[in-house]
C-alpha cells in the first residue's frame, strides 16, 4: 500500500512539475544563453577549441528556438574567438560580421521579422574584437587586414548613421599593434601620427591614455630611435593638456635604454 502510495504521489508531483513548467514557460531564456556563453568564453580564451565550438552550436541554437542572438551573444563570441590565437581566428570573426550586419540592415529595410525590441544594437566593440585578432595573428599584411575592418566599420557608420561605430582609443591601439607587427618602412612615424590624430580628437574616447603613449615608445624603441622615444616622454612630463607617464610608459623606456646599451637609469631622472 506505501509502495502504491508514494507512486501516485510521483506521478501527481510530476504532473505538477509539468503543469507549473506550461504555465511559466520554462523555456531557456537569452539571458541563460548568455551566462552559457560567458562560462564557454573563459576556456576558449586560451585556445579551447571545443570551447568555440559549443559556443557556434548555441548561436545556432539560439535561431532554432527562435530566439534571435543579441549584439552581446555574438561580441561574447568575437572576443573570445580573438584571444583564442587559432589560425583562422581572424576569418571566422569577419564572417560573423557579415553575418551582425546582414541582420541590421535587414531590420533597418524591414524586411526583417525581427521586432523593435529584439533588433540588434551594434556598437564597435565587435569590430575592435577582429581587429584585435587581425594584431594578434601571424599572417603577414595583417595591418592592411586590421585597416580593412576599420574602414569597413566607417562605412556602416555612414550606412547607418550609428555613432557608437565610431572608432575610439581600442580601435587605434590594435592598428598601431598590427603596424608595429608588420614592421614597414616607416612604421613608428605612422603610429607618431596617429597619436596626434587621436590627441587632436575632441572625442573623450579618442583620447590616448598610457597604453597608447607606451606603444607609441615601444614603436620607437623597435627603430632604435631613443632620441623620439624620450621625446614622448619628455612631453607627458611637461606638457599639461595630456596625461602624465605612468609606470607603463617608464617601464617601456627603461627597455628602451636597456636594449640599445643606454642607461635605464636615464628614464627615471
């Protein structure tokens, strides 16, 4: 009779369970798709393929439910496909580009059944995230790639009038990693110049913080031009209308001085 008991009992619990689920409709969420996607996102960081892979097969999945991938599922997947250093990691993310921008321009013409709520609001994270992995590949030309991008993302601007697509202090660091990378003739000029461009932007994004002084150093260091490197630094200390060098930008000349036989001693006095 227990036996008997606790069976019915199961069996009206179970009942419940599948009542409560129809009437709250326990059905995954974007929400649960994106706490999924940020834990798959840590492994593939460091080369975990299969990690990448399962994060594709929910962005697919996503679609099956009819469940449209937000900006921030397919950034989730950019940046860690980025920081992932696999060969292609560069072609996979362009072709999740196509993909984002096929989407809003697909909205914006309303031939999209996507509604107001669910449209994708894009921003220039995602294209920092190629560009990124463009400067961190070892293909060669990879700043013609990483310039490509970039001027592909001031065409959608114009397309879309989107001001969040405009470039900021990221979007010219990974040019300047791509230039140094790359080596051409004439490479620490060009990143001089663009940090002028960017001190010259009235756009607080724009501004070059030490990150961007320090690469524009180590630029120079690559040349063994030591002469333009303490010039940099000479003008943080002195000039008001930027910001002062921190112990990146030190450090940065203190290798200076250490790789061509100078005195590190120097950087600091």
């Amino acid at each position: 009779i227990d036996f008997r008991e606790k069976e019915t009992k199961k069996e009206h619990e179970r009942h419940e369970d599948k009542e409560i689920a129809q009437k709250y409709s326990l059905e995954p969420t974007t929400s649960h798709f994106i706490t999924v996607l940020l834990a798959h996102s840590k492994s593939a960081k460091n080369g975990g393929a299969v990690s990448l892979k399962r994060m594709e097969e929910l962005l697919m999945q996503m679609e099956t439910l009819d469940l449209q991938p937000t900006y921030q599922c397919f950034v989730i997947y950019l940046n860690a496909l980025s920081k992932s250093r696999i060969p292609d990691a560069p072609e996979r993310a362009e072709e999740v580009l196509n993909r984002i921008e096929a989407l809003i321009l697909a909205d914006d013409s309303g031939s999209s059944s996507t509604s107001n709520q669910g449209k994708i609001q894009i921003n220039n994270y995602g294209y920092n995230s190629i560009m990124d992995a463009w400067a961190r590949s070892n293909s060669r030309g990879r700043a013609k790639r990483v310039e490509a991008v970039f001027e592909r993302m001031q065409r959608f601007y114009e397309q879309t009038g989107n001001d969040a697509l405009l470039p900021d202090k990221f979007t010219y660091a990974c040019l300047m990693n791509a230039i140094i990378k790359d080596k051409e003739e004439g490479f620490a000029e060009r990143c001089a110049d663009i940090l002028a461009e960017m001190e010259a932007s009235d756009r607080p994004s724009m501004q070059p913080d030490s990150i961007t002084y320090g690469t524009v150093i180590r630029a120079f260091r690559t040349t063994q031009n030591i002469g333009k490197a303490e010039a940099i630094i000479k003008r943080m200390e002195t000039d008001d209308s930027i910001i002062d060098p921190d112990a990146k930008c030190y450090g940065e000349m203190i290798d200076c001085y250490n790789q061509h036989g100078g005195h590190a001693n120097s950087a600091l006095s």
